[in-house]
C-alpha cells in the first residue's frame, strides 16, 4: 500500500471559495489546452499520486499541486469562483 501524500496548500488558496472541488478531464483539458486522451493520462498520474481509487474525485487541491499552481488561478481558469 503506498502512502498517501497531503496537499498541503498556503493560507491565501484556502481563502478561495469554490462551487465545486472535483476536476473532470474535461476541465483539466480547458486548463492544458491538451487533448482528451492526454488530459486522462494525467488524471491518472494524479491519482498514482495521491493513491486515490478510481471513483474518488480528483480535487482543484490536487490539480494545484501536481502543476505546481496557486489554487485560486485554476479557480479562476474554470471560472468556479462564487464572486
């Protein structure tokens, strides 16, 4: 069993208010700009990292960690802010 890492964000991203938490393929392909079949491989190397099974959400935390990006600008990217 591999351990499973935490996200471990900085206090100004934990200040963003978020509709939803879960990241499709589909919005991770808006954000890379990448095909379909490309976004679900990194979905899969996300959920390689942080052990997570096949009918857990990917979480916007997750994305932020594994492309190394503030939270709030992937929230703003897919326009899921309350403001």
């Amino acid at each position: 069993m591999v351990a499973a890492k935490f996200v471990i964000a900085k206090m100004e991203d934990m200040e963003v208010n978020l509709r939803r938490l879960s990241v499709f393929t589909a919005d991770l392909q808006l954000i890379l700009g990448k095909s379909m079949r490309t976004c679900q491989r990194h979905m899969q190397l996300i959920r390689d990292m942080y052990a997570l099974e096949k009918q857990q959400p990917v979480t916007v935390y997750h994305v932020a960690e594994y492309l190394d990006t503030p939270v709030s600008k992937i929230a703003a990217f897919l326009k899921i802010n309350r403001n």
